[in-house]
C-alpha cells in the first residue's frame, strides 16, 4: 500500500510569523486556494480514492477544493493533526494548529465522515505535545487500520510536523524540520 502525505496550501497563519500564528483556525490564503486547485493535475482522484484529513480549517479547505467534484471517501481524523517535530517536552499548542472540535466539523462539513478508529480524548487533545512514545503507538495503529482498508494508495491532507513525523516512523530514518514538505507537497511512502 502507498500513502500519500499532501501538505496543505498555504494558510493565513504563515504571512505575518510570528504574529500570525496566534490566529485561530486559519483559512487557506488566496495562493493556498490556487495551489489546492493545482492538486489535481498532481494526483487525479477517482470516486474510489480515500482521503484521511487533518481536522483544521486550512487541511479540509485543502481537501475539498482538491476533491471537489469527486464522491470519493473524505474521513476526517486527529491522527493526522498537527504535530510537533521535532518532539518538545514542554511544547504547547500554537491557537492555529488547534484542531476544530468534532461537533463544529459536523455541523460546518456534514457531508465528511469521521474516523472511527481514534480515542475519543484526541478530539480535544489531538497529536501535537503528544510524547514520541504514544504517539508512535498510536500512528502504527492508525496505519495498521489503514491496511484494513485493502486500498493500493490512500491520501493524507495534514502538516509539515505530522507528516515528518510518519515519515519518520515508517521509514526508520532519523528526520529534521529541513525534510519538512512545502505547501501542497507531497511524499509516498509504501508500507506492507
């Protein structure tokens, strides 16, 4: 199986660092729109994709400007939120990488499924300050029920950390932030 990690566009919470990441739930900039449409031409989607989105505002606008016009699988998952990399043991969560509580999702994006296999806890607490040690169990569980899912490829929507993080794991290779993706870049990764 191949999973695909797609960064989000650019978002508003990156014009004015470091001010600007005191913004809560930051949208897509007009560039970050442009380069989402520009996704497209990248991977072409079939109704028989899956795609795993991280749950802030600037990974869904991603995801579905990217899918728009495909009824492929959208779930929505906190284990694939933002995550700090490299891991800091007193690191705290910047207002733009909280993740959006479940009920909003719900009610602003009805038409998105949402991951069944997560803790419950992680919708309020998500991945971010997470220890390495729990967050390495719980990423090889989320992509052992990946491999559930008998697909060739599935995409994950998320972010610069939480994609370096997975890289990390799966891959076995020591990673800094200078293997970060750039917005809307990508990386595949087979796993068996």
């Amino acid at each position: 199986m191949e999973l695909i990690f797609i960064r989000h566009g650019q978002g508003e919470h990156t014009l004015a660092i470091p001010n600007s990441l005191q913004v809560k739930n930051p949208s897509l900039t007009a560039l970050g729109i442009s380069q989402a449409k520009l996704l497209r031409k990248k991977f072409t989607l079939t109704d028989e994709d899956i795609i795993f989105i991280s749950p802030l505002k600037r990974t869904l606008e991603t995801a579905l400007i990217w899918s728009s016009h495909v009824d492929c699988r959208k779930l929505v998952s906190p284990l694939v939120s933002p995550r700090i990399f490299p891991f800091r043991q007193n690191g705290k969560t910047l207002p733009c990488d909280k993740i959006i509580n479940l009920e909003t999702i719900k009610k602003d994006y009805p038409n998105l499924e949402f991951d069944k296999n997560v803790p419950p806890d992680l919708w309020s607490g998500s991945i971010n300050t997470m220890p390495n040690s729990d967050f390495n169990n719980i990423a090889q569980q989320f992509v052992a029920n990946l491999k559930l899912l008998k697909k060739d490829k599935i995409f994950i929507v998320s972010h610069d950390g939480t994609i370096t993080a997975y890289r990390q794991l799966i891959s076995g290779r020591s990673l800094s932030r200078r293997d970060f993706p750039d917005e809307t870049g990508w990386f595949q990764i087979s796993v068996d």
